[in-house]
C-alpha cells in the first residue's frame, strides 16, 4: 500500500488530472471529442497502472476487451451521459441577441429589397479583366476608328467602361482628345467638356487639339447660349494662362463666334488672328462669311465685302466659299440700299474716303504696301468700320460722283436683265440702258460700270442672284477660279433662281454637263418651288425623272407634294398613293394637308385628314395642334343668329370629333439631342405608355385653353 502510494507521487501532473476524464466522454467547446493524443495518453496510463488493481493476465485481456468494445461501440450510459453533457451548449450560438421580437410582412419585404439592392451593386461592380492585356494607344486606335464610323457612343462605352474600370488602364492625352473631337462633331458638349475635367484631374495636359475640339463642339452646339457662355470662360482661362494658340484653333474658335455670337465678336477674333501674326487663308474669311450670314437683314452685303476683302489679298476662293455666297442670297437682305449702293458701287478710290486719316503720308503709303503681302490691323479696322457704316456716315463722308457734278439731263431708271423674264431696278446716269447681265457682277472687283450709282428694288433671293452675275455669270466665275459646281452647289442655285424661269430649267442641262450624279435633295427642291407656285402636275412631272435616274424617293418628296395639294381630291390622293407604295405618311405631311384644309375652312377634308391620321397611329406634335385648336375656335363676329355662314355651318362636328380624336391619338415626344450618345439610356422614361402620353396630352390641351 506504501509502494502504491509513493509510486502515485511521482507521476506526471497531467496524467494525475487526467485519470479523473473518462477519453470517450472527453467534450471541447461546441461538443466535439477530444483529441486522439490525448486518449492514447490515457490508455497508456491506464494500462501501467492496471496490474496494482488485477492479477496479472486478466487484469491486461479484461482491459483490452472492454476498451476494445467501448471504442467500436458505446454503451447506453455513456449515450445517455453525452446527451446530458452536451445539453446547453447551443445558447452560445445565440449568447449576443437580448431582444426577441415578431417578425411582419413588411420587415420580410424590407430584407428582401436590402438583399436585392445588394445583388445589384455586386453585379455593377467592375469584374477582373480576363481577356488580352491591351495599351493606352490600341484603345485610342480603336476609339478613333468607331469615330469614324459614326459610333460615338460604342466608343464612349470602350474607354470608359472597359479600359478604365475593368482593366483599370492610366489614359493618355490622345485618348481624351480623341473622344471630346468625336463629341464636338456631334455637338455633345456637356460629354466633352466633363472629360476634359477628368483629363486634368488625372494631370494630363491638354494639346491645342484638344482646345481645337473643345471650341469645335461649342460651335455644333444646338444651344448656343449654353455655349458661347462655355467658351468664352475656356477662352479667358487660356488667356490668363498667356498659353498662344495656333490657327487651327483659332479658325475653331472664329466658328464658334460665327455660329454662336454675331459678327462683331468674328471681327475681334479676327484680328487678334493678325496681331499675333498667323497668315489669313480663305479658310479664315469662310468663317468670316458665316458670321455674316448669322445677319438675316444686312447679311448679304457684308457677305459680298468681306468677299471683296478676300479677292484684294489675292486668295483663291474655294468651292465651300461660292456655297456660303449662295446661302448669304437665300437668306440674307442687302439692307439699307443707299449704304449699299456706296459701298458696293463705289470705285476703291473713293472708299478710302471713309477710312480716317491717321498718320501721314508715308503711314499710309506703308500700309497700301502690306495689301499684297498680307493682312494687317489698319486693314481690319477699315473693314470693321466699313462693314457697321451709318447712313449718316456715308452722305456725310462721300463726295458726289463726277458725273453728278456735271449738269446732266433726267435720270431714267432703267431695268437692267440678267436672265428672262427676270428684271433688277437700278438707276442709272447713261442715256441709253446698258444690258449688264454678265457685266455687272458684284463678285468682280472695280467691274461695276460707272453709270449705275444705286441700287432699286432687290428683295428676293433671284434679284439678290442677279447681283452677282445671274446663274450663268456665277457659274463662269468659278470656272475663272478652276473650281466647278457640285451636288450642293446646284441644289442651292435651284433654291435662289427664278421659280418657273427658263434659268430653272435649264440645271438639269448644267447637272450633265458638268457630270454632277443628283441626289433625291435636289429634286426635292425643285419639287417644293413648283408646288409652292400651285403646279402640282409640274411637281409630278419630276417623278419620271427621278426613276430613270435610280433615285428612290423618300418622305420629304411626298411632303413637298403635298404643298401642292390645294384640293381635297388631291390630299386624299397623296394619302391613297403612298398607301399604295406602302409608305406611312409622317406628322409633317399631315400639317401640310392639315395647313390647306385649313385656309379653306373645309371642315370635312379636315375630318378626313384626322381619320387617315388615326388609322396610321401617327404620333401628334405641338404644330398640329395648335393648327387644330386654331380650327376649333369660333370665329370673334361670328353669330349663328343673324347671318348664315355655310363654311362655318360644320364647325360644331368638328369639335366634336376633334375632342373623342384627341383621346385616342398619341403625342409626339422629341428626342434629346444627346440621348444616342448615352451609354446607358434611361429605361423608365422609354417605358412610357401611350395612356401617359395621352393624359400629357390633355393636360397640356385643358392648360392652354384656360
């Protein structure tokens, strides 16, 4: 017994507390056995100390059976002690929750819009690139070459999507410039100039293409408020930075003030084109003709002297410069006749009459000598000055002709022709009229005979043609300057010559003969002048020629058809005919029937008309309706009950049909500008049911009848 209790104390301290743990009821936290070590410990004191307690052979085989049986199978009390053991051991999964609460229907819907929302940031978000590592300039190549293909908004969706988020690329300057180019082509500007932001966020420095692109998309702005407010701040950020700009840049910026300021800021950027010392080129002055065409009431006449300037520096005019000329006679009046007639008409020497005396002598011979070499300031300044000249100006600076001198018998006025049956009022000093036709031709330096001292009547855009030369004089001054017409230059002369004049009909002659290949926009044209005068079989006519030249037409024919189309008979006509060639009439052909039909005050061909329209679903525009409410209104002295007025006797079924038509047709929206370019369009806004747009419809309909 005294053996026994000395051999106990030298034992291990571990084996001692462990002789007290049972190895298959041995529990860890969370319930799980304990380790193998430490039962193969346990065993093996439990062997050593078993032959003190049982004889020797039955002590060893009693041992190994039972731990044998206990290891392959547990006893029922030791399954019912583990259970016991293991009982409360689960509340530690839930130790950290105090509060228990009812779960509702709308915490539920809740967690599901949490776990929703989630889902939808975890597939926004960027994933790993997989695919083939690129560089900065393949992305710029590839940017450029969608550019060119019209795909602005593909390439927008590269660079920002592919190469900044998902292979997380350092851009370069090219590949911003590339881009905000590609929206200045398409007058994106609020894209161009929010990567021009980033640009310099990212320390990369602009190029004078990139400010060349900036002013570019300020020009092809549709909002040219917005814009010339964006580039005129652009341009005293550049200035305050003394940074210098090169002429391209400055043509870009003379073309924003073109087309969005007026001529006098083109002036100021004109001539700081010459104070910093870049040589003027035609392309210049074509911008400077821009600006003047901006002027619908004087622009003709700054067209012809900043055409004059031009042809006095010795520059060649180009094919875009006779097309501006043409537009600025389409457009544009010649303004006060007496200013015109002293500066178009007006020898050179006595135009310098007007200019100040500065300096001296030798001053002004200094600057007659720059004229063939270049432009200078004195001579901006002169032309400024000529351009925005005062009546008052010209009677008080201008000395009377020397013919005027004279005494002279009574001034006739004479007609002069240019083309027949087409005739220009001029007064004229000589005796006998003089035919100047090809002669007198404003575009020709000093080629003005000197009996003609004013102009009479020019008001339209064939008197303001025949000022230049007439159709044959215009064309035989581009041949002086090696340059032959094309497809717009044509198109344009069919819009400015006489309507129904032999000069009309003789483009087509001028179209084979300088082997120009026509296009459906100049039939068009010809079509629109035709039924504009009420020749709809003279409209038609043009037809044939059109199928024998492989022209398809298109919906702008039919509409300048429909111009023509004075008759109820031959509206519904139209209407049946394009049917037939299964072609849907759009909102704009309908106006125009709608327009006809009006100013008759034949309400059933009105009715007629807004059938058609409803059985094609054609969507209505704020146009039409206001042609409509103006054709439901009463007349102010009309009164049923003292006369009887036979056009107004269907007005009341008018009304009538034209409210239950307003609640079945759909409106019209008009796209935003930009809206193709987005990369990700807004679904919500396209979602829209034709109900919604009928109820704006007659929102807006109740609005402006109250």
């Amino acid at each position: 017994m005294r053996f026994a209790q000395l051999f106990s104390r030298f034992r291990p301290v571990g084996l001692s507390a462990l002789q007290h743990l049972d190895p298959l009821r041995v529990k860890w936290a969370g319930g799980r056995e304990g380790p193998t070590w430490l039962r193969a410990a346990w065993l093996t004191r439990a062997c050593s100390s078993s032959p003190l307690q049982l004889p020797i052979g039955q002590g060893n085989q009693k041992n190994a059976s039972s731990l044998s049986s206990d290891l392959s199978q547990p006893s029922p009390t030791a399954t019912q002690e583990e259970e016991e053991g293991s009982f409360g051991t689960l509340s530690s999964k839930y130790s950290s929750r105090r509060m228990f609460r009812k779960s509702t229907a709308q915490l539920y819907n809740l967690r599901l819009r949490e776990q929703s929302a989630e889902d939808e940031e975890r597939e926004l978000e960027p994933k790993s690139w997989r695919g083939r590592k690129n560089t900065p300039y393949w992305y710029f190549l590839q940017c450029k070459h969608l550019i060119r293909e019209g795909k602005l908004a593909e390439a927008l969706d590269l660079f920002e999507r592919q190469m900044l988020k998902e292979e997380r690329l350092q851009p370069l300057e090219c590949n911003y410039t590339v881009l905000i180019g590609g929206c200045g082509r398409a007058g994106y500007l609020k894209k161009a100039f929010r990567l021009y932001n980033d640009m310099k966020k990212r320390d990369l420095e602009p190029t004078d293409a990139t400010y060349t692109a900036l002013f570019n998309v300020c020009a092809e702005s549709p909002w040219k408020d917005s814009a010339l407010q964006s580039a005129l701040k652009l341009r005293q950020q550049l200035q305050a930075r003394n940074f210098q700009l090169n002429l391209k840049t400055y043509h870009a910026l003379l073309k924003m003030a073109a087309l969005c300021a007026d001529l006098r800021m083109c002036l100021d950027v004109f001539k700081e084109i010459v104070q910093k010392g870049h040589a003027v080129t035609e392309e210049t002055f074509s911008y400077l003709l821009m600006g003047c065409i901006q002027d619908k009431k004087t622009g003709f006449r700054y067209t012809l002297q900043v055409w004059r300037q031009m042809l006095s520096l010795g520059l060649q005019p180009s094919q875009h410069g006779y097309n501006l000329l043409l537009g600025a006679a389409r457009d544009c009046g010649l303004g006060d006749p007496e200013v015109a007639s002293a500066l178009l008409l007006r020898p050179r020497e006595e135009m310098v009459l007007l200019q100040p005396r500065a300096g001296g002598f030798r001053t002004r011979k200094r600057a007659q000598a720059q004229v063939g070499d270049g432009m200078s300031i004195k001579h901006v300044e002169a032309l400024e000055r000529q351009l925005f000249l005062e009546p008052s100006q010209v009677v008080e600076g201008l000395p009377e002709p020397r013919e005027a001198r004279a005494p002279s018998k009574a001034q006739p006025e004479v007609d002069t022709k240019t083309e027949p049956d087409h005739m220009v009022t001029l007064t004229s000093l000589a005796s006998e009229p003089s035919r100047w036709g090809l002669e007198a031709n404003l575009l020709t330096l000093g080629a003005v005979p000197p009996a003609v001292v004013s102009f009479g009547t020019v008001t339209t855009p064939a008197d303001r043609l025949a000022l230049m030369g007439g159709l044959e004089g215009f064309l035989g001054k581009m041949a002086e300057h090696g340059l032959k017409p094309n497809i717009k230059t044509l198109t344009l002369l069919a819009e400015v010559v006489e309507p129904g004049s032999p000069a009309e009909s003789s483009l087509l002659t001028v179209l084979d003969t300088h082997q120009v290949e026509a296009d459906v926009t100049f039939f068009n044209t010809l079509m629109r002048k035709k039924s504009k005068l009420g020749d709809l079989e003279g409209a038609k006519a043009l037809l044939p020629l059109l199928a024998r030249r492989g022209i398809i037409p298109n919906l702008q024919t039919f509409c300048n058809l429909a111009i023509g189309c004075r008759r109820p008979r031959d509206g519904l006509q139209l209407l049946a005919d394009m049917k037939k060639s299964q072609m849907t009439p759009n909102t704009h052909i309908y106006s125009t029937l709608i327009n006809a039909a009006l100013k008759k005050l034949d309400y059933t061909y009105l009715i007629d008309i807004l059938k058609d329209m409803r059985q094609n679903r054609v969507p209505v525009n704020e146009v039409v309706i206001r042609q409509l409410e103006f054709a439901a209104q009463y007349p102010p002295t009309f009164d049923r009950y003292k006369e009887k007025n036979t056009y107004l006797e269907k007005i009341d079924g008018f009304r009538a049909y034209y409210k239950q038509w307003l609640k079945s047709m759909p409106a019209e929206e008009t796209p935003h500008p930009w809206q193709k370019f987005r990369i990700r369009p807004m679904g919500d806004q396209e979602s829209t049911t034709e109900a919604d747009m009928d109820r704006s419809l007659g929102g807006w309909l109740s609005s402006k009848r109250q």
